[in-house]
C-alpha cells in the first residue's frame, strides 16, 4: 500500500505493476483525467493545489482504511498536483485482489473518499480566458478572466 | 497565544494570503477563532461553519486551541 | 467500442490508451490474472479454450449492450486464450466515460456479463500434475495428470 | 437432414470428440437432439440439460432445427 501527492505526470502503468502479484486474480486502475467539458463550459485546463500535508495524510488514512476493509494490501494512489492539460491525469487509484467484487469495491472506496475528504482543490480555466474554483457542494464563484 | 491560520484556494482569495499569525485568548475553540475571522470579512465570502483541520486533522467547533496549533480554514474539497 | 478474442499477450496500457478522449474523466482498466492458489490448491497455469466465433459474437453483444445502457462507446474488451501461466492477464477491459459512476458500472457489466454468457473454458492446470476444468456452477470434475 | 454437433472442453471428453455429424429426422427440436446425445452417453457425464447454442447462438429446448444447423453443447462457461 502506498499514497502520495505528486508534482509530476502519473503513470497508470507503472502503479498497475506495483500492485500486481499471483495471488491476485483481478487487477482495477482509476485514472481520473481532465475533461474538455464541466457543466456545459469549455475547459482548457485545471490547476490543482492542496494542503499537502495534510491531503497526503488523508490519502495514506483512506488507503489504510480500505486495505483494512477489503482485504488487500495492494492499493496504491497518487494524486498529482498543479496545472493539467485536456486529458491529463490528475489521479491514479489502483488495486489488486484475490477477488473482481472486492478490487471494484475498494478501487470505488479509495475514489469516493477522497473526494469527500482530501484538501485538494481545482481552479477551471475556460477557453473564454475566465477561471473559477470548483466547489461540488455548490454553484461556482468566479473568478476573474 | 499564537496560533496559525491556513488559508486555501477560494479563502485564499478572501483574505488576500493563505496564511495568517494570529493571536488569540488562551483557551480559544475553533468556533471563537470562526467568529474572529468572520468578523474580519465584511462581505460575508466566507460562509458561516467551514470545514476546519487542526494541525491537520479535521476538528469540531468546541475544539480547544493551543499555542502554536496550525489552524486551517478547508473549501469544500475537489480532488480526484 | 471493440471486442476480440485473441491468442496473444494482453496489453492493458494500450487499451487504457484506446479508450482515452478529451470527453472523458474517469478511465477504469480491469485486469483478470491467472492466481496462484484456487479453492484451496495450488496452480501452476490456467489453459482457455472457446467456442471461438460464438465467443467473439457474445462479447460484442456485451459490449454493445454496454455502449447503450451506459452511455458511451469508450469501451474494449480482449479475452485471451491459450494457456497463461501465474500472473498473466486472461481479460483485461478499459472503458472510459464522462463520468465515474458509470466507468466502474460499465467496466463491471462487462466482466459479469462475460462470465455469465460467453462460451470460454479453463482447464486448470496443478502443481501435483493434475489438471481439471472449472465449472464455476459445482464442483469439479478431476482430470488426469 | 445432417447438422453438425460440437463439444467443448470437458463435453469433448464426453464424446472423446469436438465434432459430429449427425442425422437426425427433419423437424427435430433441441431437446430432441439432447435426448438422443443422451442416449450416446450411458454414463450420464453429460447434465440433464446442458446449455444449447444453435449457429452461434442460445437456443431453447423447442427450437426446431434445420439441414446444416451447427448446434454446440455448451459446458458451463468459465471465461474471464
């Protein structure tokens, strides 16, 4: 098991390898990327800060809890930080188990939690030349061009 | 006493930094240093019960603040 | 959307990469891998046969049905056959949609669909010599050495 | 009239083969073709009723089978 916040591009492949063994019969990878489109605006990109002290406290605590639940200790998950392109990877969740019904539930456990729990945030910039902080609980505040 | 604040992406923006050293009475919660912030945002930006970490772990507001807590002042969350 | 069965080594990087677009935020790969240990006993090797063009057939069914009831044509399945030692991949899906709910919904309609309907066999192959094909709805039938 | 009946994995080592041609009497159903399968397999290896694909597709016990049919005896699948 492992969790990090990293700088630098994420690389699915490198974490599916790490989870890998032959007690595993199902492997899961979740890579969360950029979307040229939020709620009907035209995104460019996204730029991604955190307390990252915490954020990766939060991480090892929500990775910790799922090897625990589920049953495996092969979990790892980076979330990378600052600006992203279309189509980047801004997080990578991947997990191996004995068993398909767990790898699912824990690979959903790890996501869901942290976007429910990690502080890290997400500023949209539009192809307007206009950026806002994302804020999932609520419409958005702008914020100027 | 002295405490830290945190502040991060849109509270960021309402106080103009991201970090403040802050005296407070002895004794402190978080929801008395809440109020203290509030006071010092006239427009209202930052809304009434935020989410709040102590020394980074998430704390409620009857928590008891102590001298060199770092105190931050969390938006709602957005990774993934 | 593709779906084939093939009787080469699984590549999960470039069908990750086949599904990926700019439309999407949420990737999911599942990996099915050959395990050590299987109810109790210990495997060396897994060999799958199939009703090949059924096969083929019944897994673009699937992902056709996929592709409609989820809501996005980012979907690709391989299955391989042959006989696959420890560790090594037998299926590996990547869907990738908008959203994340429905990646890990699609990418488990897939698997669950494919091992309730598509005409592919395993002969298990054990380290004491013995082989036996699985029949996931009883007990096994032993084979010989 | 003449299908052709498959076998797979461990329904071939029922009939100690993958493939058969066969005469059957036109008109025959599904379920008349595993009633005289059965009738070839005095050991009973082969389940009361086994899944039936008739040219690559599931089939019920009632459907009729027609001149150059390819009609597979399917063992429950293990794929994935």
């Amino acid at each position: 098991m492992r969790a990090a916040v990293v700088p630098t591009p994420l690389d699915a492949t490198a974490l599916l390898a790490e989870v890998a063994s032959v007690a595993n019969g199902a492997s899961i990878v979740f890579v969360g990327t950029v979307r040229e489109v939020n709620e009907g605006r035209a995104v460019s990109g996204i730029e991604y800060t955190a307390y990252e002290a915490m954020a990766a406290r939060e991480l090892e605590a929500i990775v910790t809890e799922a090897v625990s639940r589920f049953g495996t200790s092969d979990i790892v998950v980076e979330h990378r930080l600052g600006r992203m392109g279309l189509g980047e990877a801004s997080v990578v969740i991947a997990v191996a188990h004995p068993h398909r019904a767990e790898a699912y539930d824990a690979s959903r456990f790890v996501i869901e939690e942290l976007k429910r729990r990690v502080p890290i945030w997400k500023r949209e910039e539009y192809v307007d030349g206009t950026r806002a902080w994302v804020d999932p609980t609520a419409a958005r505040a702008e914020v100027g061009p | 006493m002295t405490i830290t604040a945190l502040f991060f992406a849109s509270y960021a923006d309402v106080f103009g930094r991201g970090r403040m050293e802050m005296e407070v009475p002895n004794g402190s919660t978080v929801g008395e240093l809440l109020r203290h912030l509030h006071s010092l945002d006239p427009e209202r930006r930052l809304p009434p019960a935020p989410l709040v970490a102590v020394n980074e772990r998430y704390a409620r507001p009857d928590q008891v603040l102590r001298h060199g807590d770092e105190v931050a002042v969390i938006p709602p969350v957005a990774g993934g």
